[in-house]
C-alpha cells in the first residue's frame, strides 16, 4: 500500500474518531485467509467473488459492502461473531 493511502486512512481514523478503517478490515481478512491456507483464487471460488475484488478488499482499496464481508467470512468458514472478536 502506497505512503499517501496509509496517510489518507489515518487522517479518515482521525477526522471521523474511527477506530478501524477499511484496511483494517482487509488486512484481517488476510490474516484468517493465510492462516486457513488458502489463496486469493480459492477464497474467490469459495464466495464467488472475483480474485480482484478480494485483492482489493485485503489492501483497503475498497470498503466492502456487508453482504460482500458475510460472503468472505462464510468462505473462510466463520461466523460473523468469530470474526469480528479482534475489533474489541
């Protein structure tokens, strides 16, 4: 991820007092896709999303919408509540 989005995310962080940002979010997705040992193409099959897409999502290149996120979590074979535990 470029210098400038990193800057971008924190002032967003900062101007509306979130505490996550989207690429908080993708980088957790990440982390839970690599632990199950799985590739961007087969969390991809697995939710019926394009590879592109998750890429993006994973980088904080763009907000997912919700039923975007139940269909990852559901490819990473969660329940919602389990993924969210990190964020509190």
């Amino acid at each position: 991820m470029s210098s400038d989005r990193r800057h971008k995310n924190k002032n967003i962080k900062k101007e509306y007092e979130l505490e996550y940002v989207a690429e908080d979010v993708g980088n957790h997705i990440t982390n839970l896709r690599t632990a199950a040992k799985m590739t961007r193409y087969q969390l991809a099959l697995c939710t019926g999303l394009k590879e592109s897409v998750i890429m993006r999502i994973e980088k904080g290149i763009c907000e997912p919408k919700l039923n975007t996120l139940f269909r990852i979590i559901n490819g990473l074979d969660m329940k919602p509540a389990d993924f969210w535990k990190v964020f509190n």
